[in-house]
C-alpha cells in the first residue's frame, strides 16, 4: 500500500488527469451522441436535397419522324441508362427503315433504265469520245424503235398497201361476175365488200398489237441534222429524254395487258387505244444559267397548263440547298402536286420533269391508265382533257379501235428522278448545271470535269 501511495506521489499529475478523463467520460458519450445525431441529420438531408434536385433534373428524349413534315415524337424524363438505350434503339430502327425506303424508291425509279449506248456515260474513254458521240444520235432514235417493239405497238395498216389489196380485190370481185358490164345492184354488192373486206384488215391489225403508236407519236425524236458532234450534255438530254416516254409506253402497253394471263386484251376491251404524241420539256444544260428559273410563257409552273403544254423551256434552277433530313416543303405554283424539282425549284433528293402526251383513250378504262402510270414509277397526271371523237373519223384514219367511248385525252404528266443514281450517270458539266458539285473520285476527293 505503501509503495502504491508513493507512485502516486510521484506521479500525481498523470493520476490527476487519469481521474478527469474517467469522471468526463459519461458527459463525453452524452455530447458525442448528440453530435452524431446532428451530424446525420445534416447528412440526411444533404442527400434528400441532392435526391430531390436528380429528381428535378429531365432529359428531353425526342424521335424525329419519317417525314419531316409531322412533328417530332418527344417526352421529358429523368436521365437513366435503360431509357437512353431505349431510345437508341427507336431511333436506329427509324434510321434503318428511312434507309430501306429510300433504297425501295431507289430500285423502282431506276429499274430497268439502261444507257441506249454502253460506254458513253458519265464519260466515255478519250480514245472512244468521238466514236461514241457520232453514234449517239441513231443510238437514240434506235431506243425508239425498240421500245415500240418491246411495247408490242404498231402503227395502222399502211394506206397504199391497203389500196392495192381493194383494187385486187374489186377484180376478183367483177371477174366472179362473169359478165363485161356490172349493173348497179353488182356495184353496190361490191361496194359493201369492199368495205368488209378493209374492216376486216384495220380489225386485224389491231388484233395484232397492243396498241398503236408510231415513231412519229416520239416528238422531236430525230437524226439532227446538223454534222457537228453532240456534246455530252446533249447526248445525256437525249437519254434523259428516252427514259421519260418509255415508262409512258411500258406503262401504256400493261393497262392493255391482263393480268393475270399477261396477254394483250382485246381492242374493244383496252384502256389505252392509240398513243398520239408524246413530248418531254427539255432540261436547260446548256444555254441557261443556274439560277435563272423561269415558269414558263404564262409565268406558272411547268406541271401546270401553259407550263409543260405552253412553254417551250424552264430555266436553270442551280443547286440544290439543304439535306435529305431537312423537309422539302411543297410549291402549288409548280405543280397542283406542290413537288418541285429541279429545273424549277432545286432540292436535294430528285429532280422533275414533265411530258405533254395525247392518248385516245377509252373513257371506261382511263383509271386503269392513269394506275397504270403511277405504278411504273414517279409519274403523277397533273393536267387532262377529255374531248369525244368520232370512231367513223378513226376509221378513215386508218385506226379500227373497238367498242367504247372514244376520248382524246390530252394530259401533263409529272416525272420524277432521284438525283442519287441520276447524279452517278450524269456528265460532269451536266452535274454542274444541275449543282450536283463535283463528281468524287474513288480515293474521296472531288474530280476534275470530263470535258464535252
């Protein structure tokens, strides 16, 4: 005991303290409980503020619509990842099916639109450039022929051929009389023979095609005459020019056709009796200046009357402003469709062009015609005029047509050309006038012009 009091006595400081920090210990935990308290107190609420202000906080999530014309599709939300993958996801799927549209409409507006000669475009080889351009002209002219028989389309029987075959025939016809003087009664016979018999020729020979159309129903299709070599820009315009009316035919010669046989219908029965004319408006490669638009003699759109039937040429719409994403907004003073393409009105994804076609119709059948042409590709009437004819005046022309009410249909049709595979084929100086830009070459960068 005695040894204890004297450690404390020697070491009465660190026993003093010892003593204090016991006696302090309960006060120590009570104020220590008290600080925590606080302390998560704050900290609780810390959190519930940063809590509500994430809450606060919205990402404004939005899917742009296949047409730019509707509204975009949108709502406001916390930012969390299964939303944003979703969203992703919507908007990869609508970017996938804008692609295949466009492809479709790609496919169906150059299906079966082939050069009418290999080699030419965009450029032909310099060793060839003069051959090619010297044997483009009856290229053109030949496509035109071709395409009557890929039509299955004949003109009516020649009229001299005819003649000949009626003075044969009234020779046999007095020569079965067996007399040298044919009395009246044998002249009328004769007479009404003769007139079965021509029936009966004009009859047949419309049995024989699927509708009528000549080369002179192709007009301004023509060697030129002048000796000079076409330019590139000429030789596309003549192309160009080509595809228009063959669709116009192709789709002609399938409103004629069944389908479901694939045969020709009988004359009586066809929508489409006789194509008359077929003119296109020609495009301003040349001679224009980009960006000197003009509507035609009557100031209106080419896709209205007096544009594509009153004008004789459109002016040079230059290039074509903005991109595929952006909305191409509809013009009625181009068209009662509200397109507009170049040459009136450039934009980026197609160009127009416009045919005046006469047709002598069957006015039962003109839907299936006009079906017709809207299923061949972009072609839209935009203009028509129906007028009555004579089925006796078709007859004397030469033209056995059938039963039906005979119309002569005289329409402004619309085409369309999607600049992507347009711009793949077109000379560079026609890109140029178009304001397509400068052709890329295979390494990315823009190329030189190919010249004319």
């Amino acid at each position: 005991m005695k040894n204890v009091l004297g450690w404390i006595k020697g070491h009465l400081i660190v026993v003093i303290a010892a003593l204090v920090a016991i006696a302090a210990l309960p006060a120590l935990l009570f104020v220590s409980a008290g600080m925590n308290a606080s302390l998560r107190e704050e900290v609780q609420e810390d959190v519930s503020g940063e809590q509500r202000s994430l809450q606060q906080i919205s990402v404004q999530y939005a899917v742009e619509p296949l047409d730019p014309s509707e509204p975009p599709q949108s709502f406001s939300a916390a930012p969390n990842a299964a939303t944003t993958e979703a969203m992703a996801a919507v908007i990869a799927a609508r970017n996938e099916a804008a692609d295949a549209v466009l492809a479709s409409a790609l496919e169906r507006n150059r299906s079966g639109k082939t050069p009418m000669l290999e080699g030419v475009f965009p450029a032909p080889d310099p060793a060839e450039s003069t051959a090619k351009r010297q044997a483009a002209a009856g290229a053109w002219v030949r496509a035109h022929e071709e395409l009557l028989r890929r039509a299955d389309a004949r003109g009516p029987v020649d009229a001299s051929d005819l003649a000949v075959a009626l003075e044969a025939r009234q020779a046999q016809e007095l020569e079965k009389l067996g007399r040298d003087e044919a009395t009246p009664e044998d002249l009328e016979r004769i007479r009404e023979s003769l007139v079965d018999f021509r029936l009966q020729r004009l009859r047949e020979r419309a049995d024989d095609a699927t509708l009528f159309a000549t080369m002179e129903t192709f007009v301004g299709v023509s060697r030129p005459e002048s000796a000079g070599l076409p330019t590139l820009a000429q030789i596309w315009d003549w192309q160009h020019r080509y595809w228009v009316p063959e669709d116009i035919v192709l789709a002609a010669a399938r409103a004629n056709t069944n389908n479901e046989s694939g045969l020709p219908l009988s004359p009586s029965d066809r929508p489409v009796k006789r194509l008359v004319s077929i003119e296109t408006v020609p495009w301003p490669l040349e001679a224009e200046t980009a960006g000197e638009a003009e509507a035609g003699r009557d100031g209106r759109g080419p896709g209205g009357r007096g544009g594509a039937r009153g004008a004789d040429r459109v002016g040079g719409g230059g290039g074509s402003a903005g991109s595929l994403a952006q909305e191409i907004r509809p013009d009625l003073e181009a068209s009662i469709t509200g397109r507009a393409g170049w040459p009136y009105r450039a934009n980026p994804l197609y160009d127009a062009r416009y045919a005046t076609v006469t047709a002598i119709v069957d006015g039962t059948g003109l839907e299936r015609f006009l079906a017709a042409l809207e299923a061949q590709n972009f072609m839209t009437v935009v203009d028509l005029d129906l007028n009555a004819i004579d089925p006796f005046d078709a007859l004397a022309e030469g033209y056995a047509y059938g039963g039906g009410s005979l119309l002569r249909a005289e329409m402004v049709i619309e085409t369309l050309w999607l600049r992507e595979w347009i711009g793949e084929l077109a000379p560079d100086e026609v890109r140029a006038a178009m304001g397509l830009g400068p052709r890329e070459t295979e390494s990315g960068e823009a190329g030189e012009g190919s010249g004319s």
